[in-house]
C-alpha cells in the first residue's frame, strides 16, 4: 500500500483519468507519474489518489463509466 493512504480513494466504477497539463503522482496501489498525454484507466475499487509533483501545476479530468 502507499505511504499516502490518508489521500486515496476508490470509486465503485471504472474510471478513466486524463491528464492535460502538468505532472503529478498517482498514489495507492500502484504509484507512477502521470503527466499530460497520459491516459490511466482505473478499474472499480481500486485504491488511488492524485500528489503534487515538485509543488507543478496539474490539471486533467475522469470519466466515469456505469455498468
């Protein structure tokens, strides 16, 4: 599990997140940087959150998918 546990979450649908501008770190159960361009789908209840990256602007968005 991640050291920022305190900030995760999970959704119980499957989401797409897209990043647009900046970097961030993408937290939980698995922990990468995800910058603009990227594209992460993140299945239902899986643990996630967004951090800071070098205190860089970030902005993206989510799509939620209903079954």
């Amino acid at each position: 599990m991640s050291k920022h546990d305190d900030k995760n979450h999970h959704h119980d649908v499957d989401t797409l997140m897209i990043a647009c501008k900046g970097k961030c770190i993408l937290t939980g159960e698995i922990e990468s940087l995800f910058k603009e361009g990227d594209a992460i789908l993140v299945p239902k209840l899986f643990t996630h959150g967004l951090l800071a990256y070098n205190n860089e602007s970030f902005s993206g968005f989510s799509l939620r998918f209903e079954s």
